[in-house]
C-alpha cells in the first residue's frame, strides 16, 4: 500500500526523532527531518511530499510561518503546524498560510494521527472544490449561451461574458443593473416573474432582448427559482439563447413557402380571368363605336371600362409576379441601374416634390445580376417611397460596398410603416393602398432572393422608411430561374 510522505521541520532533534518514531508506526514514511527554515523550503521542493510537518517557532533566521509561505508560493501541499507556544501576531501570520491544522506540543499518537488525517481529508476536499470551480469557470466562460443570475426584483448578480457575443454590452458594467433594461419591453419582466413564481420554472420563453445600438434580438429563455440555502432568499437563473437567426430563416422559408403556393394559384387563375376581361373591354369599346349611346350610358360604360382595365392591370401584374423566368446575369455595375432607374422616375419625382439623394461610393464593383430584374426592383423602391411621401420629402439612396456585399438602401422621409404592417409587406396581395395590388415588394423580394441576397426594412412611423438590400459580390451559382430559388440562399 501506498505510505503518505511526510516532511518534518524541527530544530529541536528529541522531538523530531519522537515525531518520526510515531509518524512511521501510524504507517506513514519520514522522507526526512528539516532542522532549518531555509532548507525546508528546498526539500520540498524538491522532494514534494504529500503533507509537511512544520514548527512555527523555528530557531534559526527563517520561521516556520516564513518558510510555509514561501513553500505554499511554490506548490499546494497540505501543512500541520507545530506549536508549543506562539503569541497572537504569530499564530495571525500562521493563518495566513492557510494551514490544514495545528498540533500543540506535547502532543500523543492519537493526535498526529487525526489531525494528519483531517489535514488529508481538507486537501483532498479542497482539490475536488478547486478542480470542480475551474471545470464550472471553464464552461461559465465559453459557453455560447448566456448564463444569467437575478433576484427578484431583476438585479443582475452574474452574467456571463457571452452575453457580449451577441450585444455590445461589456459583462462588467451589467453587473448590479436591472435586467429589464436590457428587454424590449420591460414589463415583460414582470409577466415571465409571475410565471417562474407560480411555476419554479420556464422553458422555451421567447423574449426579444436589446443589443445596445438599437436593434432587438430574439432570445429564448430557460429560467428557474433558486434558493440561497444561506441566505434564505430567491434567485432567477436563467439561459438564454440568441434564435434571432434562427427565427429569420423559419420567416424566410415561410414566406417562400407562401409566395410559391401564391404564385401557383395566381398563375392557374390568372389566364382563366384575362378572356372574359377581354371579351368584356371588347364589347364595351364595340358598344360604344357601334351604338353611339347616349352621354349618361357611356359614362357607365365607360367606368365597366376602366375598371375592367384595372382588373386587367392587376392579372398583369400577378403573371409577372407569378410566372418562373429565367435569371439572366452579366456583370454589372449597380450605380448605372440605379441612375438608369433615377432617369425613368424623375417627372414623377418632381411632380411630387420628391428630391433624390444621391450618396455613391465610387469604389463599386461590377457584379453579376440580371439589369432589368435590378432595375424593376430598384423602381418599385422609389415608387413606394414617393407614394409615401404625398406632401413631398427626400429620397437618400446610398450604394457602397464591404468584403462580401455591395450594400444600397433607400431612405425616405414619409409616412412610415407600423410595426403590425412591417411583418406583412411581403405579403403577396398585402396593401394599404386604394389602387395598389401589394405584389411590388414580394416580386422584388423573389428577385433579390435570387440574386443571393437579402432584403430589410427599417421604419418609424412619421419619420420614414429605409429599405436595405445586399447583394453578394460572389454569387455560387449562376443563371438559376426563380422556381430554382432556394429561400435559405445556399447558406
Ligand atoms: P403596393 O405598393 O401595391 O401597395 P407593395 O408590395 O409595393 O405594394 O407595398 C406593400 C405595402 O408596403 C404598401 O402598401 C405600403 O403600405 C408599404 N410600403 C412599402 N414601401 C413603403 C414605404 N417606402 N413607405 C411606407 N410604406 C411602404
Ligand atoms: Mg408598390
């Protein structure tokens, strides 16, 4: 069996050699007896025992309480200290050694042997406790999840530094405020209390969360009541995970879902309803030619007219919307589509009174798109944006480019858009509009899927509204029709 490995440090040699006697018929091994603080410490050192045995008083130039401290610098061994008489400022420094136990001078068999074993047993613990503690720090650092402790009244005590993954919060400067001012809406601190009180725990909660410059982020939540067992009080614990991406896909391939299932049936009506409307204009127009009818009778036929003709707008509009086409690429530059698209809308704009704004940077790439799809876009962007501004305003359109995008967005200065109405504007048919068709933006968002590339609009009622595209520098695969879309973009 494995005999434990004692150093002994003691100047006084009747004593030392009694410790020894006893040490060894306890069954432990006397690797040797130190006399003197200087040479305690380089035994230990050098022979690394598993428990050291050390006088406090030792009688040459360094103490036992020096050469502990010196010993404990170097490496983690568990220390009994010798002592037949010692005064406060002595036994005071001695504790500062982080002894594992005292053993007073004289002492019996019985003693060494249990306070060595304590001093063991304490080691032992103490190790388990300081391995578990870095295990726990370890994952409390690295993990991608966010840990996060509060009490009741949502003071955040920890936090861990993943929280700066996806935030420019530093973990430091949360600790001590109150984690409602991190929700979107702090009343929901109060509901998801109610519930973790009434319930000791919640899974799944979703919750959007600030990230410090002005954008949300989707999070769900675990959280659970802990209980001090000290301190007799509650905590929250919480972990939570950012899904802002996740939930951005599931709207991606819902919406690409339901333009698909849209387009379809468009497509299937839409042929079926341009004959009779066609044979309606006909006979209208024929009518009119033919019978020459009185002024009070064509002025309703003539509304059958109109409206048939808006009718037909509109089945137009949807085959384009609806009908697969082929995406013909070439390499581009995105400045001449948006001035080629500028020129086209420049009497309506200033019929309007809507000026543009140009902010280009010159160091754009050509890229490979297909024009007339771009411009389309681009076209229906200002058409919304002056359609916006109806006493007039400012169109800012910036275009420049980072490693992997070209980046151009339209800025207006009108009406805005509601929070409610944001979550449905590509929504095939969705308008608020008398005369609009609401198919403009779910076309262009078709189009910039397409392209690889991605669409965001940004508003605030009364304030205006920004329309946010990029297009990749790099598309993977070209030439792809818009039934070969992927909604995910290959990523
Ligand atoms: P339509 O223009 O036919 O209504 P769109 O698909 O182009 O269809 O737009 C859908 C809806 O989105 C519009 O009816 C309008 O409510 C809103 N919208 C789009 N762009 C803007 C904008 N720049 N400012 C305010 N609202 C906008
Ligand atoms: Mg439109």
């Amino acid at each position: 069996m494995y005999k434990k490995r004692i150093l002994v440090v003691e100047d006084e040699m009747i004593i030392a050699k009694d410790i020894k006697d006893v040490l060894e018929k306890l069954g432990y091994e006397v690797i040797e007896i130190i006399t003197s603080g200087e040479n305690a410490v380089k035994t230990a050192i050098l022979t690394k025992p598993d428990l050291i045995l050390m006088d406090i008083m030792l009688s040459k130039k360094m103490t036992g309480v020096e050469a502990a401290g010196k010993i404990r610098k170097e490496m983690d061994v568990p220390l009994t200290y010798i002592t037949a008489y010692a005064d406060d400022n002595t036994i005071e420094k001695a504790i500062s050694t982080n002894p594992y136990g005292y053993l007073v001078k004289p002492f019996e068999e019985k003693e060494i042997k249990v306070a060595l074993e304590l001093a063991f047993y304490k080691f032992s613990m103490e190790s388990k406790l300081r391995k578990s503690e870095e295990k726990y720090r370890t994952i409390f650092e690295n993990i991608q999840d966010v840990y996060i402790e509060t009490d009741l009244e949502g003071k955040i005590l920890e936090i861990s530094p993943s929280i700066e993954n996806f935030t420019f919060f530093k973990r430091k400067k949360l600790i001590n405020t109150f984690i409602q001012e991190l929700l979107t809406d702090k009343k929901e601190f109060r509901v998801l209390k109610e519930i973790i009180l009434t319930k000791n725990q919640l899974f799944g909660y979703e919750i959007s969360f600030k990230n410090g410059r002005d954008q949300e982020i989707s999070c769900s939540i675990n959280c659970k009541i802990n209980r001090d067992a000290f301190r007799k009080t509650k905590r929250i614990v919480y972990s939570m995970r950012n899904i802002t991406n996740q939930k951005r896909m599931e709207k991606r391939i819902l919406r690409a879902e339901r333009l698909a299932g849209v387009g379809q049936l468009a497509a299937g009506i839409a042929h079926e309803i341009r004959n009779p409307l066609g044979n309606i204009s006909a006979s209208i127009q024929f009518c009119i030619s033919k019978y020459k009818p009185d002024e009070n009778i064509k002025k309703y036929l003539e509304i059958v007219l109109r409206n048939s003709e808006n009718a037909n707008k509109i089945i137009k509009e949807l085959l384009e919307f609806a009908t697969p086409r082929e995406i013909n690429r070439e390499r581009k530059n995105v400045i001449n589509i948006l001035e080629n698209t500028i020129n086209m809308v420049q009497a309506r704009c200033s019929k309007a009174e809507v000026e543009i704004i140009r902010k280009y940077s010159d160091k754009i790439p050509d890229i490979s798109l297909d024009e007339k799809w771009i411009e389309q876009s681009f076209l229906n962007f200002i058409l919304n944006a002056i359609e916006a501004m109806p006493v007039g305003g400012s169109i800012t359109i910036e275009a420049k480019c980072d490693k992997e995008n070209v980046l151009i967005s339209f800025q207006d200065t009108g009406i805005g858009i509601s929070g409610e109405n944001l979550t449905k504007i590509f929504d095939p048919f969705f308008t608020t509009k008398a005369e609009g068709t609401g198919l403009g933006l779910s076309l262009v968002y078709q189009i910039i899927i397409a392209h690889e590339g991605n669409i965001e609009i940004e508003s605030k009622i009364g304030r205006g509204t920004k329309v946010k595209i990029t297009l990749p520098l790099n598309q993977s695969i070209l030439h792809r029709s818009y039934d070969e879309y992927d909604p995910d973009c290959g990523r």
